[in-house]
C-alpha cells in the first residue's frame, strides 16, 4: 500500500508540474514575452533547445516538439519535486525554480552558445528567466502545498510517505 500512495503522490506531481508549465508559459505570453529584451534570441528557450538538437530553425515538427518538450519537461520535474521534497511547500518550490533555473543557466545555455548565464546578452537574459523559473516553481509549491493538505500527507524519521489508518 505504501508504495502505491507514493506513486500517486508522484503522479499529482508529474500533473501540478504541467500545471506549473502552463502557469509559466501564461506568465511569459502576457506579461514578458521571449523576446523582451533578450537581444537577438527571439525563440523560447525550448523551441532554440529543440532547434539545435534538430539542426532546424523553423517548421511545424519543431513547434510541436519544443511545445510537447516543454510540458514534459516540467512534468518530470514536478515529479522529482514530490519525490524529494517532504513536505512540499510554497518556499520549497521557489526554492526548486531557482535551482532549475541555475542548472539550465550553466548547463543549456552555453551549450546553445549564448555563453553562462547569458551574460554576453547582458543582465536582462539572466534575470528575466530566473523570473519565468521563480513563476514555475513558485506555482508548482503552492500546488504541492495544497495537496499535501487536502490528502492530509504526513512522513515518518526518514521522510517516508506515512498511510492513514
């Protein structure tokens, strides 16, 4: 029994983590856009990720993968976020934004050549993903924060899943 509450406890996560996605995508189309002061980048982030996997700068298979990639993405994060965070928190997910953000920061980035951080695009670059990252994690805490309410989740010593009854 244990095992399955944590694999449903994960699977809330997967989902909050689209809904996360969803929340950041919203946050960018309204309010910042990709290309606000970004200088010359002008794609999104996934859509320059799947574009040099796919040696392609535009086309619909690319739309639809960087699309598709994106929510993935954030599923899978929001699954690791329900398996190692215990209890999940509001601070917990801004906490686990910005961890993403610095990982993608100094991993994707230099490898889309837009070198650390961004920084030889100046400042904005860093700080306006770092706020896209901040608006994921902060709603995929409030999420999770909300659930582990609702299913009264309580943990043990070692931060294991405790079932009621």
């Amino acid at each position: 029994m244990h095992e399955r509450d944590e694999l449903q406890r994960i699977m809330r996560g997967a989902i909050w983590g689209a809904l996360a996605t969803l929340a950041m995508v919203v946050f960018l189309g309204m309010g910042l856009g990709w290309s606000a002061g970004l200088g010359h980048v002008r794609a999104s982030f996934p859509r320059l990720i799947v574009g040099q996997i796919l040696s392609r700068e535009h086309g619909f298979a690319l739309g639809l993968l960087s699309f598709v990639g994106t929510f993935v993405c954030g599923s899978l994060a929001g699954a690791a976020f329900a398996f190692f965070s215990r209890p999940m928190t509001f601070a917990k997910g801004v906490g686990f934004g910005i961890f993403l953000w610095f990982f993608t920061q100094i991993t994707f980035i230099p490898w889309l050549g837009l070198s650390d951080f961004g920084l030889a695009r100046g400042g904005r670059f860093a700080f306006l993903t770092l706020l896209v990252y901040v608006v994921y994690g902060a709603t995929l805490g409030a999420l999770g924060a909300r659930d582990e309410r609702k299913h009264h989740a309580t943990f043990d010593d070692l931060g294991r899943l405790r079932v009621p009854g």
